[in-house]
C-alpha cells in the first residue's frame, strides 16, 4: 500500500509539474509576440515594410527564435566584444554600412566556423571565391580564417554587390545567394525589392536573421538577456611579429615569443599547420598576445 502511496504522488507531482511547465512555456510565448517585435526596422538604413503582413510574420519569426535561442544568442553577444571592434573600422573603411557586421554574426555566430559545403570563417567563403578575391588558401595557410583580411574581401563583395543593384539589403541577399542569383529572381519575378521577392527558404529568411540579431544585439536587455560587461569577451592586445622566411616548427617559435602552440594558433588560426613554409620569401604578420596569459 505504501509502494502505491507513493507512485500515486508522485504522478500527482508529475502531472502538476507539466501542467506548470507548460503553462509557464505559453506564457513565454504570449509575452513574446507583443514584446519582441519593434514598430520599425531597417537594415542599412533601407526601412523593411512591417506593413506588409508576410514580411511582419518573417521578421517576427527569426526574432522570436533568435530570442529564444538563449544559449547561443548569449554567447554572439560575448563574442561581439571580441569581434566588433575589429570589424567595424573596416566597415567603416570601405563605407560599408556598420549593419554589415550582423550578417557576419548570422554567416557564423562570430566563430571561425566549417559549413557541411566547405565555407570557411567568419564570413563563410568558399575556397574559389576566397582565392578571387586575394586570399591565400593552402595546407599550411588559408586567410579564410583571417578576420582582417577576410572582412576586407567582404567589403569587396558588398560595395560590388551595391554597385549592380543599388540597394544594400539586395546587396546582403546576394552574399547568400550570389549575384546572379538575385539579378535572375529579380529579372523572372518583375520586381525590385528583396521584399517582393519569392526566394528559396534559407535566402527568403536571410535579411530577416539579420534585422533580428541587429535588434537582440542593441537592446539585449528587452529580448531579457542580460549580460554583464565584466562577462563579455575580451578583445586581447596584440604585438605583431613579421616573419619572411619558413618556419620549421611553430611549437618552437611559440617558445621564443613567450607564449605556447595553442595561444599562437588561438590568435593566428590561418596558420594550418605546424609550420610554415616560407620558399618566396613572403611577409607574413603574426598576432603575438601581450596579455591575458
């Protein structure tokens, strides 16, 4: 009799518990389709029509899963601290509009990320693309993995990008979908405006994960993230070490500049190897940290 006392609370707690979870879980998503989405947004100063009722329920869809995403949104805000600053004042170079940064964040939540296609870092190119635009890609180098030099290529691309199609938001699309694909969308569809544009599902939604981790980035606080600044990951300062010659064993040089193989590949990961040959004798730039370790 005790045994069947006790199953039956048990399940009574069981069944409370789902019934609290579940309404808790409701109330989440009541507060969030009045809280979270804005009366106006624009990418690039190109205002996104929430008037229309399909383009409202799309950005409403990305903001709603990116506010919900708790973890890994977390983590992109901490990471912006690191990246941002890098980023920006290249944006800035080019006369790139500062929005740019954010399809950086959904290209790969600010991580040297692999897509199952073979795109590689921060702004996700491909190997062709990346050697077109300038970037070394090798066994032992691959400038993919650059923040420096694969946001200038971005740069590159987007102020292309802008030039054919006047807009940057269709600029921001293309980066997705290439050029020519938007310019044949365009051209089928009789229309102008990425908004009027039906696009295959990963690029229909593109603009809308950018305008909603622009939203969740600049005001954390009303999507209820809550990030302390002592908490945000820090940008290291650096001394640059050029070297010109092949290096044999880059356990070794780690050695003679103060720190380990692992930090020196953390700060330099377009180093692929554990050397670096060097037969023309080319100037490379080495991130050496000077704090944090």
């Amino acid at each position: 009799m005790k045994r069947l006392k006790y199953f039956g609370l048990a399940a009574l707690v069981l069944v409370l518990s789902s019934v609290l979870i579940y309404s808790v879980d409701r109330e989440e998503v009541h507060l969030g389709s009045s809280m979270y989405v804005p009366a106006d947004v624009s990418f690039s100063d190109e205002k996104a029509p929430l008037e229309v009722y399909d383009v409202k329920e799309r950005f409403e869809r990305e903001l709603l899963i990116n506010a919900n995403l708790h973890s890994s949104t977390i983590l992109i805000i901490k990471r912006a601290n690191r990246a941002f600053p890098v980023i920006e004042p290249i944006l800035k170079e080019y006369n790139v509009p500062d929005d740019f940064k954010y399809l950086a964040v959904i290209e790969s939540s600010l991580t040297n990320a692999v897509s199952s296609a073979g795109a590689r870092g921060f702004w996700q190119f491909m190997e062709g693309t990346a050697k077109e635009s300038g970037m070394e890609v090798t066994p032992t180098v691959d400038e993919r993995y650059h923040l420096v030099k694969s946001t200038h290529a971005a740069c590159k691309y987007l102020l292309k990008a802008k030039e054919k199609f006047g807009s940057w938001t269709l600029a921001a699309a293309s980066y997705n979908a290439g050029m020519a694909g938007i310019s044949n969308q365009m051209e089928s569809q009789k229309v102008t405006s990425y908004y009027d544009l039906l696009l295959n599902e990963e690029t229909s939604r593109y603009v809308f994960r950018i305008l909603a981790l622009k939203q969740i980035m600049q005001n954390p606080q009303n999507f209820g993230f809550a990030v302390n600044k002592d908490d945000l990951y820090e940008l290291l300062p650096t001394k640059k070490v050029e070297v010109d010659s092949t290096i044999n064993d880059l356990a070794d040089f780690a050695k003679t500049q103060g720190i380990n193989y692992k930090i020196l590949k953390l700060h330099n990961p377009w180093l692929r190897d554990k050397k670096l040959p060097n037969p023309s004798k080319k100037l490379y730039v080495i991130e050496i940290p000077t704090a944090g370790y």
